[in-house]
C-alpha cells in the first residue's frame, strides 16, 4: 500500500484534497491499490473516463 500512498501524495500537489480524499476511500472500500488506480478513480470522478496513456519502449524518451 506504500506505492499508493506515494502516489497520494504526488496527486495532491496536483488535484484538490478533497478529490484525493474521496479516491482514496473509493479504493479502499474496493481494495484497489494497484499501480495508477488513485488516477483512474480521479479520472473516473470528474466523468473522465478515457484510459490513462503510458510510455512504452516503442513510445518514449
């Protein structure tokens, strides 16, 4: 559970405390703590719901 709160915190310095907060409890309620699912419930919340893009070894620096 570290990673996501590391993540938590690295969220908050870009989104509003109280949408942290309620993704936060939406994940614990689902147990879902696994890479970028905080982002995906943000994403989720605010009626976002295209998939999160990610750099892969054919599409990066």
């Amino acid at each position: 559970m570290v990673p996501a709160v590391t993540e938590a915190v690295v969220l908050a310095k870009l989104h509003d405390l109280a949408d942290i907060d309620r993704a936060l409890g939406t994940a614990a309620l689902a147990g879902r703590f696994s890479d970028n699912d905080l982002l995906r419930l943000l994403a989720h919340q605010r009626g976002d719901d295209t998939p999160a893009t990610r750099a892969s070894e054919t599409h990066s620096l």
